[in-house]
C-alpha cells in the first residue's frame, strides 16, 4: 500500500508524525539556510530603522545607504553568522514540530473537522501552528538577540562579561544565556502570531485555489511570498516590539513597549521598517519554499 501523500500544494502531509516530522525537519533545514543569505541586508536595514532613532521616520532605501556609506556593502551582512546557524536549525524545528503536530491532530476525530465560518480550516492546522512557534522560538530567541545587537553595533554579553573566556566559569555561562532570552515573550508572540496566519492562508490557498498553490514553479513561491508576506503584516507589530527590547535591552514587558510606541508614533510606529521586513519576506521566503516544496517532492516520491 503506498504511503499518503501530501495533499497539493500543502506544507505538511497525513503520513505518520514520526515521518512527517523528518520530511518536515529535512526541508525545514534547507528552508532556513536559504532565507538569511537572500534575506539579511533586508532584515539589516529593518532592524536599524526599528531601533535606531536617527532612522525615525525615513525610507528604507535611505536607510540601506546610509549603511552602506558607513561600512560598505559588508555591513549590510553584519551579524549574518548566527541568524544563519540559527534559521538553519530553527526553521528545521519549526517545519518538524508542525508537520508532526498536524498530523497527529488530523488523526483524531476533533483535529479534522472543520473549524465553522473559517472557509474549512481545521484545528490541525492551529495545533500545528502553536507547536512550531513554540519550538522555534526556544532557538531562535537567543540567536536573534545576537543578531539584533550586532546588526546596530552593540554588544551582546551581560554586563561584567569579559567575553568568550568568561563561558568557562557555569555561572556566568548561565547568565549569559538567560541574557540572551531577553525579548523572548515578544518573540514567541510575534512567532505564533506569523505562523498562525501563514498556515492559514496556506490551507485556504490550498482549498480554494489550488490550481494557484499547487504550480510547479510559482506555487511554492506564492506560499513562501505572499502567503508569507501577508502573514507578516498580522505578526510585525510584535516584531517592532522585540527588536525595541532587544536592541535597547529595555526592562519592560511587550505591552508597555507596544503601548509606549503607540502613545509616541501612532499605530504607524508599530510598522517602522515593514517595507524592509516585506521586501524581505517577499525575496527570501518566496526563495526558501521554492526549495522547500523541492525536499519535499523529492523525499515523498522516493
């Protein structure tokens, strides 16, 4: 009997967890190395505009110079490392930890019926979403403070750190790491946010218009893109609100810093740098699940 098969143009398939969660981890890796090298002077140039007040209110074209003048092209890769690493690794999580989770859910009676008024969503999806933001988040939200703190010249270690050397003592390492979690509920927050309406308008595209979502070649790129994109615009005032934490290591809750921000610049502030984030996400996940869609028709066929 051959094995189920995802259905067209799905992220995930009704195979067994166990198998859909290393399809998912598989393609999930290759996704997430391929997102930072397309992505990173995008994600650079939106988190200076995010967090550095000299770029309150300007473009993100005047921005991207503004770097480039300052530390040539180079710059706009600066703190690439760790996101690299760190997509690699989490993405591959979070597409394991959905895949596994959907298709647990689509096994039981309650996770495959139809959400009502929802245009045929099923509560698998949402399992699914929680489970991969949860999973992803863990990884990411360490590697990303490092990110963000090197992407607008500040450094990262906790206060009286003498640097890598000082890893060497456990209770410094431990305070390095919980250091590195600042920004965590922001990130988790932004992260279930993005998933649960990017899974979403996946499985919508794929119920509605498939003959769109289920094309060889501009499918996967539709999903990665505007599925993504779209997604984004939901989730990106939580984004604002974890780079204004990390980037300034802001001792403050999510809502204070999403109220303060509104009080300041209106709701306009919690979008500062979204055309960056967008062309970003337009470029690179669009990219990314081109590949993805790639391992998995690979993997599924043999």
């Amino acid at each position: 009997m051959a094995p189920p098969q995802i259905p067209s143009g799905a992220i995930a398939g009704n195979d067994t967890p166990l198998r859909e969660a290393v399809m998912g981890l598989i393609s999930g890796m290759a996704f997430g190395f391929v997102s930072p090298i397309v992505g990173h002077p995008f994600d650079t140039v939106k988190t200076n505009m995010q967090v550095k007040e000299e770029y309150r209110g300007k473009g993100m074209i005047h921005v991207a110079r503004n770097i480039v003048k300052g530390g040539g092209f180079r710059s706009l890769y600066c703190g690439l490392f760790p996101p690299l690493v760190g997509s690699t690794v989490f993405r591959g999580v979070q597409f394991s930890a959905y895949s596994a989770a959907f298709s647990f859910a689509e096994s039981t009676e309650l996770g495959k019926t139809a959400i009502p008024f929802t245009g045929g969503i099923h509560p698998s999806v949402l399992f699914g979403a929680f489970s991969g933001a949860l999973a992803r988040s863990f990884i990411e939200s360490p590697l990303d403070y490092i990110k963000v703190r090197s992407q607008t010249g500040q450094s990262f270690w906790v206060s009286g750190s003498s640097g890598y050397k000082s890893l060497l003592s456990p209770g410094t390492a431990f305070r390095q790491l919980v250091h590195c979690y600042t920004g965590f509920g922001a990130t988790f927050l932004r992260t279930w946010g993005l998933f649960t309406a990017f899974f979403c308008l996946v499985d919508l595209s794929v119920r509605h218009i498939n003959h769109v979502i289920s094309a060889p070649v501009y499918g996967p790129f539709f999903k990665g893109s505007v599925c993504a994109t779209t997604a984004w615009g939901f989730a990106f005032p939580f984004e604002v609100a974890k780079s204004k934490i990390q980037g300034t290591q802001a001792a403050t809750s999510t809502r204070i810093v999403m109220a303060e921000i509104v009080a300041r610049d209106g709701i306009a502030g919690l979008y500062q740098g979204f055309s960056a984030g967008a062309s970003r996400s337009f470029v690179a996940n669009g990219a990314s699940m081109t590949v993805y869609a790639l391992m998995q028709d690979t993997m599924r066929k043999s």
